[in-house]
C-alpha cells in the first residue's frame, strides 16, 4: 500500500506550476488528507478542502461521518481509467484541462464532472467534444450527452447522426444502439423527420419571402413609372424623354412597362380573356389596397380600387397578402436605412483618416 503522505508516481503532479500555486494559496503548508481510489487500484492523496471547494458531492461525501475516527479518509472513483480520474482531480486543483486529456479522456471527464457537479469541467467538456465529434463517435456521445444532460452537445449530435445518417447506419455505435436503446432510435428518427419538416417549412417561407419582395419591388416600379417615367412609359401628363438613364431597378421596370404597354392595346382583356391583362389588374389592385393617397396618386384606377375596397368586404387570403407585401416593403426599407448608414459611417471614417 502506498504511503498516505506520500504521492504516487502516476497521481496528481503537485508540482505543477499552476496546481502548485493554487494549492499554497488554499491550503498553504497542508499535507494531503483524503484519498481517491481508482478502478486499479491506485490511490491519489488530495485535500478535503480543495475538493470541497470544487464539488458538493465531494464534500458532502467527505463530511459524511466514518464508521471508525482512525480510518482513513477514502473516497472510491470508480468505473472509469485510472489516467482519467488523475485528469479529473487535476481539474479539480488547477481549473485546467490539456488538449491531450480531452482527446483521451473527453467522455469519462463529462460523466465525472456531471456526477460530482462540477459546472467549469462540464462546460470544457461539451465544448471539447463537440469539436472532436466523428461518424465513429456520434453515437457514444450522443448517449452520453442525453444522461448528463448536456442539452448543447446533445443537439449537435442530433444534427450531425441527421445530416449523416447513411454512414453513421454503418458505425457499431449504431447497431450497438439498435440492439440496446430503442427509445432514443425513435427519438433521432422523429428529430430527423422534423428537421426535414423544418427544412421544407424554411424553403416554403423563404420562396413566399422572395415573392412578398419581388411585390414589393414592383409596387415601387409601379409608382415610379406613373409618377416620374421610366425610359418608354410615363405619365400622360408629361413628354416621353428619349434620354432618360434606366433606374436602379430597371429589370423590374422593364417588365412592368412592356406589361403596360400590353394592357393599353390589348382586345381580349375587356372579357376577361387575357392572362398579362389579368396580372397587370391584380397588380393594380394591389396597388390600391397599399397606397396612402389615392385622391393624388397618378397609377391608373388607384381612387376606383379604393372605392370598390372600401364597397366590398376584401377575401381573408388577399388581405393577408396585402399585409405580407406591406411587411416586405418596411423590411426593405429598413435594409436600405441600414446599408445608407454603413455607407456613410465608412465615408465619415474614410475622410477622418485622411485629414491633416
């Protein structure tokens, strides 16, 4: 047996800078008083004061009485190598866990730290053992991370067996977890199903997105031809200018005035027969749902749509894409504030940095 006093070769190196420090500030010329006992056998002397500080099951193991007053103080480890509770104890005096010990011991230093409460070293843990996550791996930690409750290192897991699920079916962590949990091979087939569920939702609301902004555009073109012309179509009220340079949303532009151009010499749209006249209509109509003042406004049929709107009770489905639109023009707008801004701020910056 070794000597209690005494470290072992292979327990905690006490002269480690760090470790050592720590130690003369807690418990300045203290002997070690508290052993840990690992699976092989292996005793490393501590001190009750330290371990206390660190972990409440520690102390409140230590506290707890003993059967005899001369027995020495033993705290057992067990179940996991013997390196690992050397690195754990280690933490435990110098708050500090090498890259080397968490490659190793990663897995045995997250059950150790969620078993003795130990907050830092559980946090270290979930973060080393994410970045360390494999195909080969996935599954082990991924069974660890749900019974310490390492909700971060968990849902990483999830992802990585979802995104990865063809080579991860091959791995023995898998079949291993056919054979042995069922309960959380259902739980990572519904997160699987649920995040393809998310992933079809996400594409649908950003194409919807996508169409509420191109809407959106064209409310802007539609004003902008009617107000100001662009470079074939204006307003009645003024001359058409050979000259004029396409605005910055011309593609948009262009479309609309071949439309306008369409819809203004167009024989089928007065029955309906038309399928450009329709969508022009659509597009006016809307118009009308969004403008502010339609007594001034120069786009066609505005004060008409508004009289009819205000007539006739509007479709639930047409209100909310008019409200739809009606967001996609604020969101734009705010975009456009915000890159004026960084423009600006970069241009104050850049005349600063060049005046003498």
């Amino acid at each position: 047996m070794e000597d209690f006093h005494k470290p072992a070769a292979d327990s905690v190196d006490f002269h480690d800078p760090a470790i050592a420090t720590f130690t003369k500030q807690t418990v300045p010329d203290s002997e070690p008083d508290v052993q840990i006992l690992t699976s092989g056998g292996r005793r490393i002397p501590t001190h009750a004061s330290i371990l206390g500080s660190v972990s409440p099951v520690l102390e409140s193991i230590i506290d707890r009485p003993r059967k005899h007053r001369s027995s020495e103080k033993l705290i057992p480890i067990l179940g996991v190598p013997c390196d690992a509770v050397s690195s754990f104890v280690g933490f435990l005096y110098s708050s500090r866990c090498t890259e080397e010990h968490m490659e190793k011991y990663g897995i045995h230093l997250l059950a150790l730290s969620h078993v003795y409460l130990v907050p830092q070293l559980k946090q270290r843990c979930t973060k080393g053992l994410g970045e360390r996550l494999t195909i080969e791996n996935v599954v082990d930690v991924l069974q660890l991370a749900r019974l310490c409750d390492a909700p971060d290192l968990y849902l990483k897991c999830m992802k990585l067996v979802s995104s990865r699920f063809k080579a991860v079916e091959y791995t023995e962590g898998w079949k291993f977890l056919q054979d042995n949990d069922p309960w959380l091979e259902l739980q990572i087939l519904q997160f699987m199903d649920e995040d393809e569920s998310r992933k079809k939702r996400t594409r649908r609301q950003r194409k919807e997105q996508s169409l509420y902004m191109q809407l959106s555009e064209a409310m802007e073109c539609l004003e902008h031809i009617c107000k100001e012309g662009c470079t074939s179509v204006g307003p009645h009220d003024m001359e058409p200018c050979k000259k004029r340079a396409p605005c910055s949303k011309f593609s948009t532009c262009q479309g609309l005035q071949l439309l306008f151009k369409h819809f203004a010499g167009c024989k089928k749209r007065v029955n309906g027969g038309c399928l450009r006249c329709k969508r022009m209509w659509q597009l006016l109509r809307l118009h009308s749902s969004i403008c502010d003042h339609p007594e001034s406004c120069k786009v066609p049929l505005c004060r008409q749509f508004k009289l009819r709107e205000q007539q006739e009770k509007e479709d639930a489905r047409w209100r909310l894409l008019v409200r739809k639109v009606v967001s996609a023009k604020a969101i734009s707008s705010l975009s456009v504030q915000k890159r004026k801004r960084k423009d600006e701020s970069m241009n104050n910056h850049g005349m600063r940095s060049f005046r003498l």
